[in-house]
C-alpha cells in the first residue's frame, strides 16, 4: 500500500522545494507538478510532490493524520 501526506510549499529552489509536513520540515521534487507557489499545498509520496490539493482538503487530510497519531497505542 502506498501512502500520499499533504505539505505546505515554505521553499521553492529549481526542481526542489522545503515542505511542511506536520511541524517536520522536509525537501522534496517537484518536477511533477506545475506553477508552485510558496504556501501552496501539495500530495507528497516517496519524496515527490506528485499534486497540488486544495486549503479544505489538506485542513481535512491534516487533521485525519492527527487523529491516527494521537490513537496509536
């Protein structure tokens, strides 16, 4: 099974860009997704962003991922 997280663009550098991804800051490709801009948010796997998703849905994504951490044993 694969496993997409979504990350705040804080960085752009050519072909990389630094992400937020819950408070952990993290560098990542960004060949395969257009126009990225700082504060966008994006889908990112196995170090790629791979799609850019919009405010609701990285809010939404970000809080489900909280909730699963927080009810691990």
């Amino acid at each position: 099974m694969c496993l997409a997280i979504p990350a705040k663009v804080i960085k752009l550098n050519d072909v990389h860009a630094e992400v937020d991804v819950m408070g952990i800051r993290k560098k990542v490709n960004i060949l395969l997704v257009d126009d990225l801009k700082i504060g966008d948010k994006v889908m990112v796997h196995a170090g790629f962003a791979i799609s850019k998703i919009d405010d609701e849905y990285y809010d939404f994504l970000k809080e489900t991922l909280k909730e699963m951490l927080d009810d691990s044993p």
